[in-house]
C-alpha cells in the first residue's frame, strides 16, 4: 500500500467535479495503478489550481490552458472582498488544490490561516506579495493593477505548473509568452495616456486603482487618509472629507475615480457631487467582472480614464 | 480663534454630527431620566443593543438606516413587554432573552450585509457609529424622531412621572398603566434609533442612561434631573465633536472616532457627579422616596 497523504496528493490532482462522484470508486484504481508504476495515467489529468482573487485565477487558467482546472474564491463583482467570509466547501476547495495563488499583504489573511491549517509541502503557494518584495506594512493592497505584477504572477505560475507537470514544459512556457505579447495593448494605452495626459489631477474614493493611475502619470489628489478610511470602513476626518469636497467643486480634478464595490453613503455623497459638477466619473471594480479577462478588463479601464479625460465621458459600469 | 481657523463649523461632516448629535443628546436626557426612574436601565441597554439588527438590515434593504434602528427598536420593545415585565427578575430574564435573540439577528444581517453587498464599514457604523459619516439626508428623520419624543413627553409628562417613580399610586389615579407603558416604549425607541444613528447601537446606552444617570444623582426633581442631563449630554456630545476634530491635528491626521470621546466623556461626567453627590451629602437612594412626594 502507498502511504496515505500519497493517496491524498493523487486525490486532488483529479479534477474537481470528479471528486465528489467518483472518488470512492477511483481510490483502489489509483492505489493499483501507483503500486504498478503506472502514475504517468494520474499525474497526465489536470492539475487542480485555486486563484484567491479571480483576476489570479484567470492568469493561471491563461498559463496552464487544458492542463489545469482553476476555480477562483473571490469572484463577485457586486461585494466588498476586504470583508469576505471563508465557509468550509472554500477551505476544502484550497486545501485540496495543488497551486493556491494568493495576493497577500492583509487582502486574504484568512486565506493564509486555512492553509497554514492543513499544511502539506506538496502545495504550492504563490504569494504574489512575495513575488514583488513587497513589506507587509505595503498600504495598498490592489497589487493586480500594477502593470508588472501579472508577468512576474505568470511566471511562477508556469515554473510550478512545470515542476508539477515537466513534460509540458515547452506547453507553459509558450503560454507565458503569449500572455506577456497580450499585455502590450494595455501597457501602451498607459504609455499613451501617460504621455499626453501625465499629471492629470484626479479625486478617488478608495485606492484600488492608485497604482495605475500612477502608471498613467495621474495625480492623485486624495488623502490618504480618506482612501484608507473609506477602504476600511473606519471614520473619516471631516478636514479630509472637506478637502475631497472642495477638488470637486472648484474642478481641482478632471477625474473622479470610485470603486464599485467599496460603497457606502459618503462614498454616495462625493459621486453626485461629481456628477452635480459634471465631473467625469469612471467605476473601477476591485474583482475582474464577468465577460473580462486580465487583460482586456485592464484595457477597459484605462481606456475609461483616457475617455473622461479626452472627452469628457463617464465610465460608471463595464459591460 | 481656533475654531474659525480649522474651519469646525463650515465642515459639512462637522454640521451634520453637531445636529445630529444634539438631537441624540436631548432625547436621551429626557428618555433617561424615566428609564432610570422606571428601573429600566438595563431594558433600555438592551433595546439599543437589539436595534443593531435594524441598522444592519437597513444596508440589505437599502431603506434609511434610523428606520432600521426604530423598528428594531420597537419590535423588542413590545416583544419585552409581551415577554412579562412585571417583576423585576422576570423582567431582566426576558430583556437578556429578547437581547440575545437581536444580537444573533444582527450577527446574520451584517453577515448578508458584507457577502451580498458592497457596503464596507457597516459593522463599525451599526455597531460604534460614525458621526461624521452620516448622510445629510438623515438630518431631517433624525429631527422628526427627536420630535416624536419631545411631543410624546410633552403630552404625558405628569402620568408619565408619576407611573415611573409610584405605578400603584398612578392606577389609583385612574393612569392606564398599560397606556403609558406602551407610550414610553415608543418614545424610548425613538431616543434608541437616534442615539444608535449617531454613536452606534453597542454604544447608545452611554448617551441614553449616563448623563441621566449623573443628573439623577445631582437633582432633587425630575425636571431638575432632566435639565442637567441635557446639559450633560451636550456637552458630552458637542466636547466630542470638537475633539475628534482636534484630534487629526494629534494624531498627524489619523483621527479618532467620535464615538469614543461621547463614552468616555458620559462615563466621566458620571464619575464627578457621583463625587459631588458624595461630597453634598445627597443620596441617590433616597430619590424614589422623595420624588413621587414632590411631583404628585
């Protein structure tokens, strides 16, 4: 008999949907294949992948193509993610996957206490605020709008999937490739809007696209503070809720950027302030919406901001 | 002057809580001094607590928030009073019944609230309020509510009183002790929503049982006691505004919450009042003695 955690890494490299059905007629299969030495029959399924935040999944899907079933957690546009809630069919679905990629820096602590629960050296866990050499005492947490964060995350996603998989090797690395050629529309949308348009002021409600409204070479006028406080839902300073009042009042700003899914009536307040003063207003979401992949959500944004700043047009929902 | 130079009164956060909190402060002091007298402090705790359940129904409703609080508020007030009111060990029995059932109700709706919806904060703002945050478009419910109060007190002060401080001398007088019962319990609800509104629903007892609490022990009557703890109260909430304003000005602009000035002052108001009743020799055990004597 093989040891029972092999057993269990063998489980979980079965794709998900089989598991619940079929798992008690596969285990003797799988006990007798491994103890023939036939383990290229499992080890060729696909491998099972879990991306915390959905826009991590959709990379991992990009990189490991047929090779790979994902399922993302955090996956609806309509919530706020800084306050989900973990149930017991999440914690199984991560345990059970073989490549976990998690943002890290506070955004889905719970997600590392699951997986610090059931420790197994098998997982591999991209901590994508690892992979940037990121503090933990990083404010901003939104690391997937930084342009050269996804890269670096389809990186390591092909080097584990490689490790997983060797023979497809050749697979992952032209995927990571293609993935890096797609990016390039959006990089130079921001080069284009940075270049014309650096140093545009603009007003946010929270920082979820901070950093790349930096990329584009905006300035944001925002306090901190206010970000921070409306992110994490704490009281904020009336001085700072009067300085965001008066930049849109006496058009300090040619943007107001708002995050779809942090929303509360301060938050309410400002967007009809905007709009009262005909402000270009552009909804951002925190979680990739449906219809959208990575990259083409990226897009979708920064062409939002380029439009309100060329036209004068307002963005408030991606469809 | 320091206040003109910060712009305190200009700021629309600051003129909103200011309302908002004197209302709070006005209702509680006359909603507290007959809840103490009633011997309902804990009654009253309760209700505030319970209300939470509204405020956090009201983000998955999207109906105004002092709604969320009254009707909560009000539910458990009757559930209470349907529960058995009459002695005290049952009455704190059924008050802890009524508040854990809220409280569990609460923990559900701001559950739905933040995997359903995408308001951030409501946790903190049902909970320990958020006085600069709350909506201009509220001022107005919340100057409604502290009316109610003031018109259902108005009307009924002297049964009201007289009910409070000596029941079976009140139904001698021919006082439907139900009535009047029933009556408080919408008033106290009313001062609950308020109060939960401005210093969150966990908190809202500081407001609507310290500065009556401190008053009762200063005064000799109820009208007394009612003055002071309106004065109390005021300051206590005003002192609060402005030292949560002052404080992003300690604290290089990393404010401090406005709900944790409004307790601690209550709670040091409450202290110096029982120093100088103390030291004035008044005791607050005899007041329930006295006081029926002098109003009736």
């Amino acid at each position: 008999m093989i040891p029972f955690n092999h057993q269990k890494a063998w489980i979980r490299s079965i794709p998900n949907h089989c598991l619940r059905s079929r798992v008690t007629v596969l285990m003797p299969l799988i006990a007798l294949f491994a103890g023939l030495g036939m383990t290229q029959v499992v080890v060729a399924a696909t491998i099972h992948a879990v991306g915390v935040e959905n826009e991590y999944a959709n990379v991992i899907g990009q990189i490991g193509g047929k090779y790979v079933t994902v399922s993302a957690i955090e996956s609806n546009p309509d919530t706020d993610p800084h306050t989900f809630e973990a149930s017991p069919a999440v914690a199984r679905e991560m345990v059970g996957a073989q490549i976990v990629v998690r943002n890290g820096i506070g955004y889905d602590s719970w997600a590392k206490k699951i997986l610090a629960a059931d420790p197994n050296p098998k997982r591999k866990v991209i901590v994508v605020q690892d992979l940037l050499h990121l503090p933990e005492s990083t404010k901003n947490p939104h690391l997937w709008y930084k342009p050269e964060t996804m890269p670096a995350v389809a990186e390591a996603v092909a080097q584990r999937l490689t490790e997983l998989d060797p023979a497809r090797a050749a697979y992952f690395a032209a995927n990571v490739r293609k993935f890096d050629v797609s990016l390039k529309p959006w990089y130079q949308v921001i080069a284009r809007f940075k270049a014309r348009f650096g140093g545009t002021p603009v007003a946010v409600t929270e920082p979820v696209a901070d950093y790349l409204l930096q990329a584009a070479g905006c300035d944001i006028k925002t306090p901190w503070n206010l970000q921070a406080a409306i992110m994490n839902g704490t009281d904020p300073a009336p001085q700072d809720v009067g300085i965001q009042n008066q930049l849109i009042k006496h058009h300090q700003i040619k943007i107001f950027v708002y995050n779809q899914q942090v929303t509360d009536s301060l938050t309410a307040s400002f967007l009809s302030k905007a709009k009262a003063e005909n402000i270009p207003v552009v909804g951002v979401y925190e979680t990739m919406p449906t219809g959208y992949s990575y990259q083409s959500w990226m897009l979708a944004e920064t062409n939002a901001l380029r439009n309100a700043v060329e036209r004068g047009m307002s963005t408030t929902v991606l469809k | 002057m320091l206040l003109e130079n910060s712009g305190f009164f200009s700021s629309e956060p600051v003129q909103t809580a200011l309302i908002v909190g004197t209302c709070a402060a006005l209702v509680s002091a006359v909603i507290g001094v007959f809840t103490i007298l009633r011997g309902n402090a804990f009654a009253g705790h309760a209700l505030a607590d319970v209300s939470s359940a509204g405020g956090a129904a009201s983000f998955l409703l999207g109906i105004n928030p002092l709604l969320g609080f009254l009707g909560m508020a009000w539910i458990a007030a009757f559930g209470m009073e349907f529960l058995g009111v009459r002695k005290v060990r049952e009455r704190d029995l059924a008050t802890g019944i009524v508040l854990g059932a809220g409280l569990g109700l609460s923990a559900l709706f701001l559950y739905l609230d933040v995997t359903t919806t995408s308001t951030t904060g409501a946790a903190v703002s049902v909970m320990f309020g958020s006085m600069f945050a709350i909506p201009q478009s509220l001022i107005g419910p919340a100057l409604v509510a502290s009316a109610g109060v003031f018109l259902l007190v108005g009307l009924l002060y002297r049964p009201m009183m007289l009910t409070a401080v000596d029941p079976d001398l009140a139904a001698a007088r021919g006082i439907s002790l139900r009535w009047i019962g029933l009556l408080q319990l919408l008033a106290l609800g009313l001062a609950v929503a308020v109060c939960a509104l401005a210093i969150g629903a966990v908190l809202a007892t500081a407001l609507l049982i310290g500065p009556a609490g401190a008053a009762i022990r200063l005064s000799r009557r109820p009208a007394q006691a009612i003055f002071w703890a309106m004065a109390i109260g005021l300051t206590a909430v005003w002192g609060s505004i402005w030292m949560a304003y002052e404080s992003y000005y300690w604290f290089s602009g990393n404010a401090w919450p406005v709900s944790f000035f409004v307790v601690t002052l209550v709670f040091l108001f409450y202290l110096t009042a029982v120093l100088v009743a103390k030291v004035m020799g008044l005791s607050a055990r005899q007041k329930p003695v006295i006081w029926p004597h002098c109003e009736a």
